[in-house]
C-alpha cells in the first residue's frame, strides 16, 4: 500500500471511530472538503503535513498516535527500506523520516 492510501485510510479509520463526518471534520479543523475527500480516496499523490496536523488536531490526538497504527508499518514504497536503516532508533525518528517524505524535502 502507498503512504497516501494509509494515510486516507487511517483518517477514515478514525472518522468511524470517533464517529464524526467529514463534514464536521472539516469544518470544525477549516479543512477543505474537496482537499480531505481526496485524500480519503486517495486520490492525492502527497498529502501536506499541515493537513495531517489540522485532522490529529481537530480529532484530538498526536501525530504519533496517528502514524502509530498497522496500516504504517506494510507501506511498500520507501518506508520499508527507511524501517530497516533506523533500527534501534525512536518512533519520533520514524515520524521525522515519514514528513520528510510527505514534503518532499
């Protein structure tokens, strides 16, 4: 699974989960609703981490919580080979490698 997916499956995860629409989703975080459909679908090929951060911010958790699910650790693009390189090191290291990725820088 690619990153984008993950990361629209994790946020629809959690939209049932914590039973809020995106509508509210959305309106409470000023998300755009074309921008957070997209991503549900997984129809964006990056997803900008100020997003990421307005849906954990508005659903009330952490980034770390966020990342911190199953869907993150079967990603077949780069995050396979980064996980082998940072063995030993922190989940915040992870989750700095991941933005790095998401930004593109």
């Amino acid at each position: 699974m690619k990153l984008t997916k993950a990361v629209g499956i994790r946020i629809e995860n959690l939209l049932k989960e914590k039973n809020i629409t995106q509508y509210r989703l959305c309106k409470e975080g000023g998300i755009p609703r074309s921008t957070l459909s997209l991503i549900v679908k997984g129809s964006y090929e990056t997803v900008k981490l100020d997003t990421i951060y307005q849906v954990v911010a508005t659903l009330g958790i952490t980034l770390s919580e966020f990342f911190d699910d199953e869907l993150f650790y079967n990603i077949q693009d780069w995050l396979k080979i980064r996980c082998k390189k940072i063995q030993g090191r922190h989940f915040a290291d992870l989750v700095y490698i991941l933005f790095c990725k998401i930004l593109n820088c």
